[in-house]
C-alpha cells in the first residue's frame, strides 16, 4: 500500500465491493425478470456498475504504481495545493493562489498538510 493514501485506498476498494454486489443484483434481476423493460433496466445498471469497478481499478493502479499526484485543498481559500507524483513526506509547497505555505506529512497512513509560518 502506497505511503499516504491508506483512508483512500480503504474507502476505495470499499467501492469496489459496493459495485462488485450491484452488478451481481443486477445481473440477478435481470435474469429473473420476465418484463423486457425491466431486464433492459437492470442489463444497464450493471453495466454502469463495471464501468464504476474499472475507473475505481484505474485509480486504485495508479496510487500503487506512485502514478497519482498528490494534492490538498489550501486550507486558507480552498485552492489545489499540487505535490506532484511521488513526493516525500517534508516536502513544502505553496499554494498557487493565496501563497500559504504548507508541509507534506503523514499521519497514521495518510497525507497530511502542515500550514507553515510565511
Ligand atoms: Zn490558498
């Protein structure tokens, strides 16, 4: 698991599983039901359901392949605060908008900001 992301990675293949259980409903109702309507209804929402799975996997492959970029919300005006992809646990950046300066730390797994003095 991928230093820093561990609630994301938690809450994600927590999504996974959500999904993985609809399509199968889906599929379920789908072949039990004998209203064409309904089949085509349920023929969808699982289809939506692995369409959900495969952008959760993208994801999920590029936080444990340090594809991912790094951002917070600047915890002064709300704007992007980007640590790019792989960065160490220290490293400083400002925000791009507001010019708050925050450290990269990590907590228990996660990422966190540290507002740092101007
Ligand atoms: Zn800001």
């Amino acid at each position: 698991m991928r230093e820093g992301f561990k609630t994301v990675l938690e809450f994600l293949e927590s999504n996974m599983d959500v999904e993985d259980e609809e399509e199968h409903l889906c599929n379920q109702y789908e072949s039990e039901s004998n209203d064409s309507k309904v089949r085509r209804l349920f023929y969808n929402l699982a289809r939506a359901a692995r369409g959900h799975k495969d952008a959760i996997k993208k994801i999920i492959i590029s936080i444990e392949s340090d594809d991912h970029t790094v951002g917070h919300y600047c915890s002064i005006c709300g704007w992007a605060v980007d640590f790019g992809k792989s960065p160490s646990v220290g490293n400083e950046e400002r925000c791009s908008l507001c010019c708050q300066k925050f450290a990269l730390l990590e907590t228990d797994g996660d990422y966190v900001l540290k507002t740092l003095p101007q």
